[in-house]
C-alpha cells in the first residue's frame, strides 16, 4: 500500500468511534439477557413502588452529593491560584457536573461550561484546562481507592461478585491502593518535578491528601443513592456495593457512552445476581432519574436562567450580549436540544400510542393520516438527529431545515396519537432555535460538512437502541410477515415495524449521500490573481516575505481599496496566511478581521505563519495564541564589510572563490530571460543532487513565469553560469533576502558564501537597509523547566533532529555573517487544532502530502 500509516490512522479512529457502540450493543445484550425472564412493566412497578422515605433519602443524598461536588472545583482553584467566590464556584460546579455526567466526553463538556462561567473571573482556557486534569486526578484517585479498600476489606464477598479468587481479589485491590498511596507521595513534594520530559507542578502535601479523601467521600455518596433504592434485605455489604458502584462507573466512563447509559446498568446487573432482576433493573431506573434527569434538568434551567438575568441592564446591553452569547452557546445547546428532540420523535415511533387518545383521534383524522404521520415523524426524527451536527457547526442551511422539520414534527406527532406533551418539547425546541437563528451564518452545503467515524457511530447507536426498545415494549407481539401490511388502529407493532424500516432507512441515505458526495472545495470571489492590484499593495510593503505573493500559489485576500492584501492558502480546514497583511498599515486590522471572520464562515481555522513580533497585539485580540517557530536572521548592510578580525573567516572564504576566477553580477528581470535555459540546467541538478523536489507556499519554485519577475544574483566560473539566486527586495529598499538559491556541480567550494557576501556589498551600495537570511527554525527557543511545553518538544528535535533536517548547522551557518535574530510566530486557534494546522502547514510547504512523508 502507497499509504500504511494514513490507512492505520484512519483505522484507529473507526476503532475508536466503533468502540462505544460496541460496548453500548453489549450492554443492550446483557440487559436484555437479564431482563428476559420479567416483564419490562415490573421493573417499572418496582420503581413506582419505592416507598417515599426511601425517595426522600435518595434526593437528600443526592443533593448532599451535588454540592460536595463543588469541593472539586474549590482544591483546583486552589491549586492554580484563583480565588473565585463560593456562591459562583457551587453554581458552576454543579452546572459542570450535571451535563458532564449525562453526556459523552464529560471532562470536555464540563471545561467548556466551567470556562463559559469562569472566563468572566479572569480564568484562561489553559487555566480551566488545569483545573480539569485536576479534577480528573481527584476523581480518579478516589475511585481507585475506593474500590481498592472494598477489594482489600471484602476480599471474600468481591471475590463472589467478581467470580475471581479471593487471592487475586486481595493482590488487585493492594495494587489499587498502592497506586493511590504512590501518587500522593509524589504529589506531596513541592515545587516543579521533572516527569519524563514534562515539568510540572505537584499539588503539595496538604492537596495530595485530600484529593483521594474527596473523591473516595464523592464515591460513597453517589453510591449511597443507588444503596438506598435497592430492595430491602439484598444481603450485600456497603464495602461490597462500593467496589460494585466504582467498578460499575469506571466501565461507564471508559465506554464514552452518553451518561455511561447501559453499560453501567449491564455492570451493576451482571455483579450483583443475588437481587431480582426486575427488582434491581426498578432501583436503577429511579436512580437514574434521581441523580442524572432531575440534576440536568435543574442544571439547564439555571444555565439558562443566568445567561438571561444577567443581561438585564440595559436594552441595548442586554441585546450586545444575547449576540455574543448566541455566538458561542446557541450552537452547542442548539445541537443538544435538536438531538433530545429527535431521539423523543424516534422513540415516540418506536413505543406505543396511548389507547384513549388513539380512540378520540380516529374520530377527527382518517387511519391513513395517521399512519403517515407515524412515519414522518420517525422520517423527521432520523434526519434531526443528524443535521444536529451541522449546527453546531453553525451552517445556515441546516437552521432553515431543521425549522421546518422541527413545525412537521409537531403536526406528525398531534396527527400520530395526540402527543400533546412531545409537541409542546418541539415546540420548546423551535422557539430557542429561533431565538438564536443569527447564530447559524455558514454558508456552507450540506453535502460538505463531512460527518465524522464518531458521529456516524452515535447515530447509529441511536438508531439501534431506539429499535431494541421498540422490540422490547412490543414482545409479546405475535411477529409474522403479514405484521408488516397490517394498517389498524391498534396495530402499534405494526407501526413500529414499519417506523423503524423508514429511520434506518431515511438515516443511511442521508449518510451515503455525505459520504460518496463531492469533495469541499472552497471558492472565494476575491482570491483572483489580479497582477496590478498586487503591485499596488506591495508598492507599500516593508518586508521582502511580501514578494512570494508573486509565485501565483497563492489565494489573496485584499482591501476594498487595493492598497493592503493578506496572501493565504487552504489545506483541509486550515486557512493559512503567509506572513502578515501586505501595503497600507492602517488597513492591517479590518483586513485581519476580515480574513478571520471570512475562515470561520467556511468552518476553516485562521492561521498566521511566520509572524514578526511588532504587531502581535493585533493577533492577541482576535482572541489566537502565538507559537514561537524560531528566528529570522537579519544583517544591518550600512555596517557590513569584509574588514576586520570578526570578519576574517568569511573574508579568507571570499578570497578563495574569488581566486579560482569566480565573478558575480546582478542580472535586471529584463535581462534575466536570455539566462533561464542555464538556470534551469542548475536548478534540476540542484533538485536531483538534494533528491528533493520543488517546495511550495513559503517559497518560490522555479519556473519561468516566476523567475523572470526578479533581479537574479549570479555566479559565474570560467564564463559559465554555476550558481544563482532571485532577489526578494521592497519598493522603499528597507530589505533585501534571496529566495530560489540554487548552485550546480562545477560550483567551486564555497559558491554560497561567495554569493551572499557580494549580495551583502551589492545591498550596501544600492542603499538596502537590511539584508534578510531566512529563519532558523526552532532556534532561541525557551529553555528554562518552566518553559511551555512546545518550547521543551522544539528543543528536543532541534537537538537530535539531525536525521531528518539540520537545524544547528543551518543557525550555525547564518550565524556566521553575524546577524541579529528577530523571532518569528505561528499565530492560530489554541487548543487541539494546532496539531492539526502544523501538519497542514507542513503539506501545504512540501507541495503534498507525498512529498512531505518521501525523502
């Protein structure tokens, strides 16, 4: 294969997006193995019949757990050093955890809450990222530790449950604790530890200790609820049952279903067969209501409470802040209210109508209204479901779908059986999607938003689910061929036959449509190559980075005016500008903002490559992060000679060329043509002696089109033309850099140091300030402990990067004509896009991808 390692990568996330569902087929598998012997109705009627002292303590426990919850925010905060006030800190955790604990990925979903609340405070997104690892540990210690002392003090009871010897029962719970007791000591010890490559600071003795205490006392209360719903005389020991809840949970968190939702249910029954099935499958519906439904529900209410209220100032503050806010949340909560709103309609069409209102709407709506109505509706839910992704993706065109769909949904399910209750959801559903449509601005196509392994993988796990439940409320139909043809007012399992044929059917199609649909290829009006305005915005450049505009490579972004242009390519979702804006520099800022606003239009990540730091304020305040690439060396020309004892190494290097009969010249653009077929003859001895091929974006690559615009530096040995290069210079001759450097076999030794140290002299007398010799990439890096971690990972490769690129040798080069170095940035998005956009970058320099993995 041309390909193994991007064939592996791709494998690996359809393992990981298959995973979940897998685990989710499993635990469906399990359920249904143990509840197959007992009706689903008395597991209902088990938890229906919990007496209201029992309901009681499990609220009261419950809450008592919620708010102990906020002690995990509390010990973060005061790990990273914040002080946040109490009132505020409760509101949030609480908030945090309560979606966190229903939803997939709830570290992620929790951080993202817990810097929608803390950024106000003066918390950074790395700070909340801190205090989410931190919180992790904390949890991950205390389950540890819980379920290690329940192994350990109940080694003869865990090894029943778990169906394992009691020695093995005892060696595992040792292991657990153990590691919980290593951890601390670790993590007592103050100040910076080195681990591995990575500093990082302990938590000290105080917080080490009372991480694994808060997570062990989270553990047993949310245990507790779950305890005191079981059925009286269970026979099972607290200690027992804890190391059950923990082993049950862990598996809930592991398996990145939503909320941990049957795996942690198939757990629980397959520890614990000693209690009824129904019985225990009763207690574990009320407490799934108790401490996940009633939480969120509070949750969402008040999260929607406090982003109103505090808003009520001002009219024309309150409006402001609607905008921003519908900005950043609308899309997140929109997509999570259309996915309830479609697995409600899927699930709706799955389960049976209720008889008495069956009965009154046949009066008014004929049986065929009513039949079609049942499969809109599941038609509608299959297709909500997935354009709930597409919103969050802010696409303009899944807004106007999913409205009207959201209005069909709400006729099919009054037509379907009076569903008053789900209509009244829906409509709940539409309003906020109203109320937000600003926030829905792409333009882009449906077909383009290219769903991923995880999303296809979530849908049909609903999908699968949604019928299992269907099969399961309908089990004691009598299944047969002709059940599929039968149209009747009580034919409820005949609908859900046929409801669940039109999702998975309607679902596939829509997803083959996306999958075998045209390729995203982004078209921009004004990225048209338009030679004259070009000349126009460099006419006020200062920089000589400016002139690889002139390669025709890449797409240009300019002011209404013409007199400003930002130069930029697309690599996959990556938008990436060269430098930063060109011409007029009182332009540069809206022209910024336009590009930015313009990338986030088409669902790409603005980025800046090879930024100077005169202007980083301007990237700053788009809300980006900075990365230092390396430096950018820079001799001053008005100073620069061969004379001296600094000067002497190169002075000696100048004279041996020379000697050997070497002459340079300067070679006008007018001139150059005449030349090109002996340039070309270097460049392709150049290219094949280096077994490389022509790089790309950042630099020039030689054709004839694209050299004859510059003034070419040229070499010459006995007459004949071995070495050149094209000069980048700037109308106003601040500088003055090569770009194309390119020298053939017969070159005497030292050509290129020849070449430079005549350019410099050819600066200096044609007036040129600065005479620019590139980047040393990853050089004057950061090298304290401290030092963020891309600064440790840059140095590491520039150390023993050796084997793939030269980094030292080439700083060791450059510095030899004793430059003064400037640093250079990547500015981008923070977070988990920059991976993404260096490999970009990197394809995007290479020419390809095949060329960039090809030596």
């Amino acid at each position: 294969m041309s390909f193994p390692a991007q064939w592996s990568l791709a494998r690996a996330r359809w393992l990981t997006a298959i995973l979940p569902v897998a685990l989710l087929a499993a635990a469906i598998f399990i359920l249904h193995r143990e509840l197959s012997a007992q009706q689903l109705d008395k597991a209902l009627q088990a938890a229906k019949g919990l007496s209201v002292a029992t309901l009681v303590m499990a609220v009261a426990l419950t809450v008592v757990n919620y708010l102990l919850l906020s002690a995990y925010d509390f010990l973060g905060l005061r790990y990273i050093g914040k002080h946040i006030g109490r009132g505020r800190t409760v509101l949030t955790a609480f908030i945090a955890y309560a979606f966190s604990h229903s939803l997939s990925f709830g570290a992620l979903t929790g951080a993202a809450i817990r810097y929608r609340f803390y950024a106000s405070d003066g918390l950074a997104a790395s700070d909340v990222a801190v205090l989410t690892v931190f919180n992790s540990m904390t949890l991950a210690t205390g389950f540890l530790l819980g379920a290690g002392l329940s192994l350990t003090f109940a080694p003869i009871q865990m090894a029943a449950v778990l169906h394992i010897h009691e020695m093995w029962v005892s060696t595992l719970g040792a292991v657990m604790v153990a590691s919980v007791a290593g951890y601390v000591t670790i993590a007592a010890r103050d100040g910076v530890q080195r681990i591995w490559r990575w500093s990082v600071r302990t938590p000290g003795p105080r917080l080490a200790l009372e991480q694994p205490a808060l997570g062990l006392l989270d553990l047993m209360l949310a245990g507790a609820v779950l305890w005191s719903l079981l059925p009286a005389q269970h026979g099972i020991g607290f200690a027992t049952f804890t190391g059950v809840y923990a082993i049950a949970v862990m598996a809930g968190i592991l398996s990145h279903v939503p909320g941990g939702i049957g795996v942690f249910e198939s757990v629980v029954l397959l520890l614990l067969p000693q209690i009824p099935a129904h019985s225990l499958a009763g207690a574990l519906i009320a407490y799934r209501i108790i401490y996940y439904v009633a939480p969120l529900t509070i949750a969402g209410l008040l999260f929607g409470a406090r982003e109103f209220t505090g808003q009520r100032a001002r009219l024309i503050v309150m409006k402001r802040a609607a905008e921003l806010v519908a900005r950043s949340i609308v899309p997140l909560v929109a997509t999570l209210v259309v996915a309830l709103a479609a697995v409600v309609l899927l699930l709706s069409g799955a389960t049976p109508g209720i008889d008495s209102r069956l009965a009154t709407l046949s009066q008014v709506v004929p049986l065929a209204v009513l039949e079609l109505s049942h499969l809109a509706g599941s038609a509608i839910g299959v297709t909500l479901l997935i354009l709930a992704r597409a919103l969050y993706r802010r696409v303009r065109a899944a807004y106007h779908i999913t409205f009207w769909l959201l209005l069909g949904g709400i006729a099919a399910s009054l037509l379907k059986g009076g569903d008053f209750e789900e209509a009244i959801l829906l409509a709940a559903v539409l309003g906020f999607l109203y109320l937000g449509r600003d926030a829905f601005y792409r333009s882009s196509s449906l077909l383009y938003e290219r769903f991923t392994p995880v999303w296809i993988a979530t849908v049909a796990a609903v999908l699968i689910l949604v019928t299992v439940v269907g099969f399961v409320t309908h089990r004691q139909a009598a299944y047969s061929s002709d059940l599929w043809w039968t149209f009747a007012l009580e034919g409820d399992a005949s609908r859900m036959l046929r409801a669940s044929l039109v999702a998975a059917t309607v679902g596939s199609a829509i997803l083959l449509a996306n999958l075998l649909g045209p390729p995203h290829s982004v078209v921009i009006a004004n990225s048209d190559f338009n030679i004259e305005r070009v000349r126009g915005a460099l006419g006020q450049a200062d920089a000589s980075l400016a002139q690889a505009v002139l390669a025709g490579d890449k797409r240009l972004l300019m002011s209404d005016s013409g007199r400003s242009l930002i130069m930029y390519q697309i690599a996959r979702r990556s938008w990436v500008a060269l430098g930063g804006p060109v011409g007029a520099r009182a332009e540069h800022e809206a022209l910024v903002w336009k590009f930015r606003e313009l990338s986030d239009r088409h669902g790409g990540s603005a980025a800046f490559y090879q930024v100077g730091p005169q202007r980083l304020a301007l990237y700053v305040d788009l809300g980006m992060a900075t990365l230092k690439l390396g430096e950018e060396g820079r001799v001053a020309l008005e100073d620069f000679s061969l004379d001296g004892s600094a000067r002497a190494e190169l002075r000696q290097a100048h004279r041996r060329v020379a000697r050997v009969g070497a002459t340079f010249e300067v070679v006008s653009p007018e001139k150059s043509n005449v030349l090109l077929p002996e340039l070309r003859a270097i460049s392709d001895a150049w290219l094949a002696d280096k077994a490389t091929a022509e790089k790309r974006f950042s630099v020039g690559s030689f054709t004839a089109a694209y050299v004859s615009q510059f003034p070419i530096a040229l070499v010459r040995h006995a007459g004949k033309p071995v070495a050149f290069a094209n000069l980048w210079t700037t109308p106003g001759r601040e500088e003055l850099s090569v770009d194309l450097m390119r020298f053939g076999a017969d070159a005497p030794h030292g050509t290129m140091d020849f070449l430079f140290t005549e350019l410099m002299l050819w600066g200096r007398a044609e007036r040129y300030g600065w005479f620019n010799l590139g980047m040393a990439p990853l050089s004057g890096l950061a090298t304290h402990s401290l030092a963020p971690t891309w600064h440790q990972l840059g140095n590491f490769i520039y150390r023993h990067g050796e084997h793939f690129y030269n980094f030292e040798g080439l700083r060791r080069y450059k510095a030899k004509f004793h430059p003064q170095w400037e640093p250079r940035y990547l500015v981008a998005p923070d977070g988990f896009a920059l991976p993404r956009i260096f490999t970009d970058i990197a394809v995007l320099i290479a020419g390809g991808l095949k060329q960039l993995v090809s030596k």
